[in-house]
C-alpha cells in the first residue's frame, strides 16, 4: 500500500515529536511477550489510568488483549540495547534473558531497573484506524531506587535526557 502524502507528512512530524521509550511487557494465558512503544501517556491519577496504543497488526498484539494485563516499563538510557533486543523479532530468542525482572500484581514483567514500571490491567479498548487504544488502570507502580538517564525517541533516533538535579 502507497502511503499518501499527508500520510508522509504526518509520519514525519510526528517524527519530530520526542517521547519517552517504553517496554510494554505481558504475561497470562496467551504467554509472556513483550514490545517498544513510544504511544503512552497518563490519563488521571483517579482511578490511576494510562493510556496505550498498539497497531493491531503487529504479532503480540492479541496476545495483550488475550491476557488482559500488561505493564509499562519507562525505559532509562542504559536499556538502548534492551530497546533493540526487543524492537526485533528473532525466532528462538528469549528477549527476557537479558536484564532482571520479577512481577507485581499483575504478573506481567517488571523490569527492575526500569526508572518506573505501571503494572496495569486493561480496561476499555478502542479501535481507532490502525491501533487498539487501550485504557490501562494501574494496579502497582515500581519506581527505580536509582533512576537511570531518560531514553527519548526524537527524529528517529534514541536520545539520553539527564536530570539537572543530577
């Protein structure tokens, strides 16, 4: 399929948009699995709510649905490497061999050195073009004792942020 040129235009914007990367990580039913996003954001801390968004094409995507769960892991700048591990499907890899993990009340995998995990259970889903929007109440947050540099995705490249308080 051709894109079109406002498709262009628009995919190049928002190229330009920076956003934190994040490792959306799943277990249940359906198995563990997990995927890079950059498409989260808050929504209200009463009930705490996120919002994430998934393309429906992409080969996890039924299986988050299936388990129902998933949990956000706002990835630091030493997680480039994890980032790149899990952006590409290998078959037979075991993406979650690398880096350490336990779980909260979910079970979906909380990367422990993560600068903060969002342990969700996923509520509402709407269909919007070629995404799922998932409305994800948070049921635990793990926030990391050393918070690492922010991993920012900006005009297709990975950038570090560094605290100023740091």
């Amino acid at each position: 399929m051709e894109l079109t040129e406002n498709q262009i235009a628009f995919r190049e914007g928002m190229s330009r948009m920076g956003a934190a990367v994040n490792l959306l990580t799943t277990d249940g039913p359906a198995g563990k699995h997990g995927l890079v996003a950059s498409a989260v954001c808050s929504v209200t801390d009463s009930p705490p709510t996120v919002l994430v968004c998934i393309n429906r094409g992409s080969f996890v995507h039924d299986k988050f649905l299936r388990n129902g769960a998933l949990c956000v892991n706002v990835l630091a700048s030493q997680h480039q490497d994890l980032c790149n591990t899990f952006a590409r499907y290998v078959e037979g890899v075991d993406r979650f061999a690398q880096g350490t993990w336990t779980t909260l009340a979910t079970g979906s995998p909380v990367l422990t050195d993560s600068n903060v995990a969002l342990d969700c259970r996923i509520g509402s889903v709407l269909e919007q073009g070629t995404h799922s929007v998932m409305f994800c109440e948070v049921q635990g947050v793990h926030l990391s004792a050393r918070p690492g540099a922010g991993l920012v995705y900006f005009s297709r490249d990975f950038h570090h942020l560094h605290s100023s308080a740091s």
